[in-house]
C-alpha cells in the first residue's frame, strides 16, 4: 500500500460490518458489509460526487457492532443485497486510488463480497490503487494516536457530528483530515477552537469587540536612519528595497 499519492482521482472510502471478523487469509469469512460510503476527490478537491449504500447482509448485526454504528438489523432488512450494488460500485470506483482508513479491514471485507458475486468480482487491487492513511498516519507521527479522532484532533477538523461512526460521514470527516495531513485543505476551520504550534489546519479569528490595533508611524529621523541604511546596502550591490 502506497504511503505517497500521485493520483488525480481519489476515492475516499468506509464501511461498517456486522461484526468483527477474527482469522487470518486473504478472504475472511463470517461478517459481512452492512454500509458503503465514498467521497470523490479529483487534484485534491472534492467533487461532490460519492457513493452510498446501506446493505442487507441476511445475518445478525453484532450488539458490539450496533453500539459503534448504531445500525440495526430493521435498518437494513429492506435494504438492497451487495449483488445489486456491486456494479455501480465498481464504476465508481474503477481507474481511482481508494483512500481509506486502517484500509485492510475495508479491503478485506469489499473483496471477499466480491468474490461471492456469480461471476466472480475483480479484487479491489486489481483495478484501483490502495493507500492507507492510519500506515500515513504512523510514518508522519511514529508513537501517537492515530484513529480518526485523534487525527480529526491534531488536524482541527471538526467531527463534532460524529456521535456514531457512519460510513458517509467517516469518508467526508476522512477526506478533510488526509487532505490536512499531506498539505492541503478543503476549507479553513474559522472556529476559535485550539489550536496547534506548527500543525497543519485551521486559521484563527480574532474575537469580535476587540480593541482596534495601534498603527505607530515612523518618525523623520526614524525614516532618515532607514535611508542612511539602503545608501549603505547600495553601495555594497544591489538594493532590492530601492527596486
């Protein structure tokens, strides 16, 4: 999984499962997708465009699950089987680089739905690019925290929304921190929340009332000293505040 991006389009992905799964190998077998959410962002600014689907995965949801996402198994009794999704879902995705956070659960979970499709759907590396940002994550702040909240934290990226984990809205809340966290923004944070020395993120706005700021204008002999300076830096070469 990359850790440095190139790609022009990028999907931002989420899911929520019914579960946990536990195991190891390259299909995991026991829970399944209950929800898809994706953002687009092409040349780093987000298009508008996304993806989204609650999944009727003919299973019980986990009570662990549900306290996480808060989606029951009424939520998506009439929902639609992954089957009827899948190929909107490839189209979305195809060609992109999916960005997506602890991006091997997700991976995991997408492939082996994928797989149960007749015919058999592609795996997800062979037709998107994958980059994870909790590995970004890691390399660019070895030793902290680096979940989406402690992220959202470091990069005042208001999450204020987010009570539960949702696939749409850990996508958008997702698109905003990786932005952040490779040099870029999607909007300023005006809030007078904290803030960080040196982290990338919002701008502060002085509190409305305040006193107005005192303008001191040089004196003459102030200006004249300033003067005597630039002849002395012109004689040396050029002056570049003389133009």
């Amino acid at each position: 999984m990359n850790l440095v991006s190139s790609a022009s389009r990028q999907i931002i992905l989420d899911t929520e499962t019914t579960g946990m799964n536990q195991g190891a190998g390259p299909v995991y077998v026991g829970h399944r997708i209950i929800e898809i959410g994706c953002v687009e962002v092409i040349n780093r600014k987000l298009t508008g465009r996304h993806f989204h689907e609650y999944i009727n995965p003919d299973q019980k949801i986990d009570e662990e699950a549900i306290a996480v996402h808060g989606i029951t198994d009424e939520q998506v009794a009439n929902c639609p089987r992954f089957r009827d999704i899948a190929q909107r879902f490839i189209e979305f995705v195809d060609g992109a680089e999916i960005v997506a956070h602890n991006a091997s659960f997700d991976v995991s979970f997408l492939d082996y739905e994928l797989s149960m499709l007749a015919p058999k759907g592609p795996k997800l590396h062979d037709i998107c690019g994958i980059l994870d940002t909790l590995a970004l994550a890691k390399h660019l702040h070895p030793g902290q925290k680096n979940n989406l909240d402690a992220l959202c934290k470091r990069y005042h990226i208001d999450n204020a929304r987010r009570e539960l984990h949702g696939a749409l809205l850990d996508a958008e809340i997702l698109a905003d921190v990786y932005l952040a966290m490779t040099g870029g923004q999607t909007k300023f944070n005006l809030s007078l929340g904290e803030q960080g020395s040196g982290e990338a993120g919002g701008i502060i706005r002085l509190p409305e009332g305040r006193n107005r700021l005192k303008v001191v204008a040089a004196s003459a002999d102030e200006l004249g000293m300033h003067e005597q300076r630039l002849a002395l830096v012109a004689k040396s070469g050029k002056c570049l505040w003389r133009g």
